[in-house]
C-alpha cells in the first residue's frame, strides 16, 4: 500500500522529528487525522495514529498544549517537562516511517529524528526562556502562534514536496544553531547578574 519513494519517506522521517521538537501533539494529532481522512498514504508503521483512540488523545494533548504554550513561566516548565518526551517520540516516529522490518534504515532514522527534534525543541526552548525575560505577553504568544503554524505547513511540504522541504529544513536548523548560540549566551548573563545580585544581597558575616 506504501506507495511514497525514498525521498518521500527521508523528508517525512525528518519532518515528523524536526516538528516534533517544536509540537509534538500537533505533530500526532495533524498526521493520524489526515491519514484517517485519507489525505495522505502513511507508512505502515504510521499508522496507528489514525486509530480513533489515539486521535483522542493527541487531540487533547493539543489542545492542553496550545494554551500551556501562550503562558509565560507555564511555556518554560512546559518545554522542560517535555525533554523526556519529544525527543525520544521524535526517533520513534522518525524510524515508524521505515517499519521494523528495515532495522539498519529505521535506527538510521531514529538518530535522525532524534536529533533534529532534540535541536528544535532546544531551539524553542531557549527562545521561549529569553522572551519570558520581557514583561510584556505579545512576543510570547506572537511566538506560540507562529510554532503552531510552522509544524503544520512543514509537515504539508514534507509529504507534497520533499526536495523544497530540505532546503527550508536546512536554512531552519542553520537559523536555529545561531539562536541557541545567541540566546544561550543572552540567558547565561541573565543567570549572572541574577546571581550576583542574590550574592549582593546576602549577608555578610562579621
């Protein structure tokens, strides 16, 4: 029934990793719902997201997800629950694309997918952190809606045109490698002054 090529199901692999990072309910929830719909051919080893039970269920992880996302302080504790999660779903859906019955490609495709959902998910993580250092709302949530877009026009283009899909992968992660870079060295110093400003307030013995 797979009737998808290898760059087809090399972008999808990546796809579904790379998103995950960002918003993995969105990530099961949108995949399960157009394979049910019939929109997409999923892999085999897709496929269970378009049991109704699953479908339920990542429809109300969503759902939870995309309000706790536009919360300042909620976001932060949010994506750093989710490290333990994300991650490791992104290399199993990743190596789901392949099957099991091809164990060199889908544990290729595991450390894939693993990978670039550990980058995406350090990306936003780090960025939603850096703008919660701002009192105001907007940017936070101008942030969640723009996530909440991304994944699934990423996904769409993974399916429909994977050569277009590597490229704007490739100019993403060169993107997210500078902000991690950036916004990891902006934190740091807020951490420093936090400190040592805890430092200036503490007592002093005689």
């Amino acid at each position: 029934m797979d009737t998808l090529d290898t760059p087809q199901l090399i972008a999808i692999a990546a796809a579904l990793g790379w998103a995950s990072g960002l918003r993995l309910y969105a990530v099961l929830f949108l995949v399960g719902l157009a394979g049910s719909l019939g929109w997409v051919d999923l892999p085999s080893g897709l496929r269970l997201l378009q049991h109704p039970l699953m479908l339920g269920a990542s429809g109300f992880m969503l759902f939870v997800e995309f309000f706790a996302d536009k919360i300042p302080g909620v976001d932060t504790l949010w994506d750093v629950v989710h490290t333990l999660v994300r991650i490791p779903a992104g290399a199993a859906l990743a190596a789901a694309v392949f099957g099991t019955d091809q164990g060199l490609t889908a544990s290729v495709a595991a450390l894939l997918g693993g990978t670039l959902a550990a980058t995406s998910h350090f990306a936003k993580a780090t960025t939603r952190a850096a703008v919660n250092t701002s009192p105001e709302p907007f940017s936070n949530i101008g942030l969640s809606l723009l996530g909440d877009a991304t994944v699934p026009a990423a996904l769409w283009l993974a399916f429909a045109h994977p050569w277009a899909f590597f490229g704007v992968l490739a100019l993403a992660l060169a993107l997210m490698a500078v902000l991690l870079w950036k916004l990891g060295r902006f934190l740091g110093k807020v951490w420093r002054r936090l400190v040592g400003g805890s430092d200036a307030l503490a007592p002093t013995s005689t």
